[in-house]
C-alpha cells in the first residue's frame, strides 16, 4: 500500500543513509524489498533491524556452525532465551547479553539497564528469574586511565547492585578483568537464570490473525533512541554525545512488570510475549510476527507515550526500559487489563496480527510504515569475510617467553606470588559482590568467591551451577586454542562445583568484523569453541554478538565469554574451592607443565603478553571432569579447586586464604624438574586442586588412575594463621597465611579508595529518571 510522506521528515539522501550505518550495497536492497524510496520512518526501522546488534550481519554465517540441540534442549537459539530440561518436571532458561556501549558512556545506567533487560529475556519464556552472574572488563586501575577507570568501575558495579536487589534477584557469581585493551571500552556482560516447569515454556510469537498487540509496562519516551545502531559503531571520542541513547532503569517497575508478565502467561489469556529491547517496538514486533509466520498492523498513536509530540520514527525505534509486547487471544483484552491493573500497570491494544506477512504502522491511520515483514528479519544481509591474521599477534605468539630473562627479586618466589596476589585480576573480588545481595531467595547455595555458583531446586534436592568465564589473552594469542580453553575452564568450574555440563550461553565481544584481523580472531575463537562444546556435550542455546568494541586507541582484546550452566543431581554433594581443615592432605590432578605463555605472571611481573597460549586437550579435560565429579558423589574429597589466572602457586593461595578472618597455612612440595617459574605460575590446562583426609589419598589417587588422570599428593593444610610454603628446586615460597590474605582482600579496596565523588550511584537518582 502507499506511504505517504510525514511533514517535517528529512529527505533521503546519501548522507542520512550513511548516518543510519545502511551501506550503498544495503540500500540497493531496501529500495529493490520495496520498489521505491524508503520513508524516514521505514529507514529508520531497516536501520534498527539490519544492524549488526540486531542482525548478526558478520556473525550469523559463523554461528550457524556451533552446536545448538540436545536431548535436554528445550529451546535454543532464536528466542528470548534458552532453556534446558533439569529433570523432576523443572526447566531452567538462561541468556547472557552485553551493555557495553552503554556502559562505557553511562555506567551506572548502562549496567543497571543490561540486568533489566537480560532479566525480562528470562521471564517473558515463562520463568521465574533466580539469580544473576556478571562478566566484566576495565582498564587498568594503576595506568593513566585510573581515574576514568575507577569511576567506570563504580558505576557499573553500583547500577548491577542497586538493579538486582530492587528487583530481588541474587547475583551470585561472576568474574572481573583489568587491562589497558578494555581503556575506553569496558565489557558489561549480564547472564541471568530463571526456573519454571517443562510445561509453562511460551515464545515470543504474533500468531492467530485478528488477535490484539497489546503494549504493556511503562510508558514510551525519548530515552534509548538508536540503541541499537549505537552499540553496532566503535567508540569515538563524540561517543559522550550518545549518552540519551543510554536507557534509563526503574527496577521498581520491573519487578512488577516480572510479576505481571509470569501471572499473564499461566494466565492463558495471551498467545506470545517478548521483551522490547533493543531496537524497541520494531524489533518486538517484527521478530514476534516472523516466528509466528503472520504480519502486523499497529496503529501508532496508540502507544502509551510520556512525552508530547513523539513522531512514529521516535516512538518504534525508543528503547524505554520496562515494556513488553504481548499478543493476546482475541476477546481477551480486558483480561490482560485486569491482571496488568492489579500491579498497577497499563496494557493498551495498539494493533493487530494479519495474514499479510506484511510489517504496517499507522499515524492516525495514514500508513507511514509498509514493508514486506520476512526481510527484516530473516533476510539481513550476512557476510563471511576473509579473515587474516595479525602479523603483530603471530610474532608475540611465536616468541619464546621461556627466554625472558627473570627480574632480580624473582630470586625469591615469595615476592613474585605477593605481586600476583595483588593484582586486580586475581585478588579477591569481595569488594566488587559485597554490593550485590547474592542470598536474597534464600536458594544460593554458594555464591560469589568459589568456582561457581550453586542454586538449590526449591521442592527437591537437585540444584544447579553457574559460571561465566573467558580468559581473552589466550584468544588474543590464539583464538582457536583461547576458544577452547573458555569452554573448557567454565566446565572445570562446574565440575568443581559437583555440577554436569549441560549448556551454554556466549557473548561475543568483539572489535570491528570489518577489519580482516579482527573477523579472524572472531571465525577461529567460534571454531574452537564449537569443537569443545560437541566434545563437552554442552549445546549453545543463544546469546548475544557484541562487535566494534573499539575506541580511538583500538580493538578490546577478543573476549567470547562462556556462560555455562551445570545440573547437581544431590544437593549434598556441592563442593567449594576453600581447604577445610588442618592435616588434609592436598592432591593435584594434572600435570604441570612449563608454558607461560598469556600468564598473568608474564603480564604482571614483566609487562609482557606474549607466548602461546597454553595446550588443551578435550579429551583429557572430559576425563578430568569425569574424575572429579565422581569424587564428589563418592564423599572422597573436601574442596576441589581449579588452576586458572596466577597458576598453581595462586590456586593454592586461593584454597588457603579464602577465608580472610581465618586463613590456613599449607606445607607442599613440588618435585617436578621444571623452570621454577613456569612451575608455580605458568598456567597449564586440567589441573585442578583438591583436599582430602589424610588416610583418604590413596583412594583419590586411584579413582584418578581409572579414569587416566596424573595425580599425586602435593602437601598438607596447615593450621590458621600458620606458615604458608610452596617448595621447589628452584626455590622457596613462605609466608605468613596472615599476610598473603591481607593482600589478596586489600588489593582493590586500596585502589578503589580514590573513586571520584561524582560517579552516579545514587539509587534515588536512577528511580527519579526513570519516572521523569
């Protein structure tokens, strides 16, 4: 049909184009969908729809390849969410996203908007959110940076606090990294996981022709406009103009929208719901009516608006937090009302589906959108590029690290595991979750500070494990190998937990897909994650790409983060990483080996990334899991820790000093004849820390034979507040359990204490924007 053009709407022209990130090739196609000019309504809406944030434009050809199916995979990607079957009649759904552009511009408000929306993503599948996991990247603290970098880290970690705990939803793990690649461009990631019975899953559809679309939740304004399209560019230094594309949170609302939105769906008075997230009632509707197979026609004045004057441009593209879409049977309108008022929310019908397959909005009744509903969706350009690797990264890679002469206090190892202890990436993050409520629900199990975290299945005794892990050094040096090991060190953490692998969540974080090194880093890292998902039997079931994470200094190291989640079939055996008590005997499972390539040591003791990053093997990673979760349900173990950032000198730190108001000694020996360095804090793969009783090391050593895993006795756990010694050929580690805890607490507390007064934390702040 006709679309008659808006006054006061701009002229199409090369430039308006290219401002909307629509390529001269793009364009070509919108103008052959509809067989002329596009208005600036509908530019607008190709805009949303054809960028990378919406239409995985550079990276769909690549995810297509990764495995998705299971027989417990319920649904995988393609929804608001995946969910996985955990057994008794439950159903676990879970979906990990980036906020990072936001974030970088706004902290607070782009963090505490990134756990709203991945909050809504749960719920509208028909789940009750039960907690909340975060990866994060800043820059460094101690560089030149550490101003903007504390005030990065003050606002991100305070809008994830203050969100989750309006809302009451736990946040009960997570992970931290600190490097001058994230300078400019921090990395906001949010996972969250929400419970439901098998048969209460709904989708996000637009089906039945005639049913009414209703919008529910919060009013439409200005806020988020772009959002989109902002989060598909780089940073630029004109980026702080972009901050009214950064949301603004009300978790009040949100929690009553949760309650509204689960309460409509057992309802069965609507048919679909999704979240309008980013790109905002276009893609909500857009993507509802091409699941479902029908078309749309909305009449847009109708939409409940907080601001006067907004034009059908502002008010499809808006990304307002807080609103939902929902498809209801027909004659069932003043139902949903109902429910909607009783949590004093509104619900407006705003249009309806058709059997046009056609996407058609109205300003009072005058079209001002028509286009043909399956290539905004479905046909979005893709592009496989040739990826190329650097020629810089290939030489750091090949350099032999082994040959970098030590520093003159490295003759005493004590000095350099203090260094390690004090470095922000792997000293403790109590600072960091002691402002989130990681018990509220009362199901946390184990929360922030272990490998990972376990949630209990209200009415039965299973439970499950989450994690989220990346270490993106290794990806920098080698995005097959790095791949790999992200996958491998998120089951290591399950199985420590006493958890079986079951699925994952990814977010790609990338730089600019354009750039030949930067798509290879992004095909290699997909392949080896792909190849340690089958070998794991861990299927994807979504996630989110985050690309052109670069800033006017480069590209963010790549960063593909594994959000993974585990089934405990007995609550009773959950394991932790902490040693127990004093005369346990500690065990090592896996071998050591002499590589320091990506280690921290390199990057904290001589300034360097380079090397390789360390070997895996897939097959023996499955044989360590195997192992370890078979001493857990065996009762032979009493902690089991894995070896990751710091190596093993750190992991051992990490059992022993867990408990600052109580830290253990520990006696070990390590006779392998191997560099000194690369001993204590090279970071070899399946490896993983465990205690036992004394008279029970025998039984440990050979279930780990059965199952072909190297073990030996290593040591013994010593008293609190006693001596802690690593010994070697090559030297020495003693210090005080005491000492060694004081610096691994104190290390971002110290550091933090400098954050500027005007970070924007205020709770009261974000609710007084969010209702303006």
């Amino acid at each position: 049909m006709p679309v008659t053009p808006r006054p006061g709407d701009p002229a199409i022209t090369p430039e308006l184009v290219a401002e909307h990130g629509i390529s001269e090739y793009e364009y070509k196609l919108i103008l052959d969908i509809l067989g002329r000019e596009p208005s600036y309504t509908e530019l607008g809406v190709f805009s949303a729809m054809w960028s990378e944030h919406c239409g995985y434009k550079n990276s769909r050809p690549l995810l297509r390849k990764l495995p998705t199916t299971a027989p417990w995979v319920l649904q995988g990607p393609g929804e608001n969410a995946g969910v996985i079957d955990v057994g008794d009649g439950l159903a676990v759904a879970f979906k990990i996203e980036s906020h990072n552009h936001p974030s970088a511009v706004e902290p607070y408000q782009g963090a505490a908007t990134g756990v709203g929306g991945i909050l809504r993503d749960v719920f509208t599948m028909g789940a009750r959110p039960i907690a909340v996991l975060n990866s994060l990247r800043f820059g460094e603290i101690d560089g030149a940076e550490g101003d903007r970098v504390r005030y990065l880290v003050g606002g991100v970690v305070k809008g994830i606090g203050d969100y989750g705990n309006c809302v009451g939803i736990p946040t009960v793990g997570g992970e931290v990294y600190f490097d001058a690649a994230y300078e400019g461009n921090p990395l906001v990631n949010a996972m969250a996981i929400g419970l439901m019975k098998t048969d209460e899953l709904i989708r996000g559809v637009a089906s039945g022709v005639g049913n009414p679309i209703m919008a529910v939740g919060s009013k439409t304004g200005r806020d988020g406009i772009h959002g989109a399209t902002f989060a598909s560019a780089e940073l630029s230094e004109e980026s702080e103009a972009k901050r009214p594309m950064v949301q603004v949170g009300d978790p009040f609302t949100e929690k009553l929208l949760l309650e509204a939105s689960l309460e409509l769906i057992r309802s069965g008075h609507i048919v679909g719901i999704q979240d309008m997230g980013a790109a905002g009632l276009v893609s909500s509707s857009t993507e509802m009516a091409a699941r479902g197979g029908t078309g749309v026609d909305i009449e847009i004045t109708t939409v409940p608006v907080r601001e006067r004057g907004m034009t059908p441009y502002e008010i499809l593209l808006s990304e307002t937090q807080e609103r939902m879409l929902v498809v209801a049977h027909e004659g069932r309108e003043e139902d949903v009302r109902a429910i909607l008022g009783r949590w004093d929310l509104d619900a407006e019908v705003i249009g309806h589906v058709t059997d046009t397959g056609r996407y058609v909005i109205r300003e009072n009744g005058v079209v001002v959108v028509d286009i043909p509903g399956e290539p905004l969706v479905d046909a979005c350009p893709t592009y496989t590029r040739e990826g190329v690797e650097s020629a810089e990264i290939a030489a750091l890679r090949a350099e032999d690290v082994r040959a970098i002469a030590p520093r003159a206090e490295e003759a005493d190892p004590t000095w350099t595991l203090r260094a390690l202890l004090d470095s922000p990436t792997i000293a403790s993050k109590r600072w960091v979750y002691e402002q989130y409520d990681s018990t509220v629900r009362t199901n946390t199990v184990v929360g922030p500070g272990s490998d990972a975290a376990v949630l209990r299945l209200r009415g039965t005794n299973r439970g499950i494990a989450a994690t989220v892990d990346c270490n993106s050094r290794y990806v920098y040096l080698n995005p097959h190998r790095g791949g790999q090991i992200a996958v491998a060190e998120a089951a290591r953490n399950l199985a420590c937990s006493g958890a079986l692998p079951r699925a994952v969540t990814d977010n790609l974080n990338f730089g600019n897909p354009l750039k030949p090194e930067v798509y290879y880093q992004l095909s290699e890292s997909l392949r080896g994650i792909g190849e340690a998902c089958t070998a794991f039997q861990t299927p994807i079931t979504g996630g989110n790409v985050s690309l052109y994470n670069e800033n006017p200094l480069g590209a963010i190291y790549p960063t593909p983060t594994i959000g993974m989640v585990g089934v405990i079939d007995n609550i009773d055996h959950v394991m932790t990483a902490p040693f127990r008590g004093e005369g346990d005997a500690i065990v090592l499972l896996g071998a050591n080996t002499d590589e320091l390539g990506g280690s921290e040591y390199l990057k904290v003791v001589h300034g360097r990334v380079a090397g390789d990053a360390p070997a895996v093997s897939l097959d023996g990673e499955n044989a360590l899991r195997t192992a370890v979760l078979a001493l857990i349900a065996g009762d032979m173990i009493r902690s089991a820790h894995d070896t990751a950032e710091g190596g093993l000198a750190v992991a051992l730190a990490e059992c022993a000093i867990a408990n600052p108001a109580a830290p253990l000694g520990m006696d070990v020996e390590l006779d392998d004849e191997l560099p000194g360095n690369a001993l204590l804090f090279g970071e070899a793969q399946g490896r993983v820390v465990v205690s036992c009783a004394a008279d029970g090391v025998d039984a440990v050593l050979a279930l780990a034979a059965e199952h072909g895993v190297p073990a030996k006795r290593i040591g013994t756990v010593g008293a609190p507040f006693g001596t802690f010694a690593i010994r070697t050929a090559a030297g020495t580690v003693e210090a005080a359990a005491g000492e060694l805890a004081e610096i691994y607490e104190r290390a971002i507390p110290r550091r933090m204490d400098g954050t500027p007064a005007d970070v924007e934390t205020s709770l009261e702040s974000m609710v007084q924007n969010g209702m303006e």
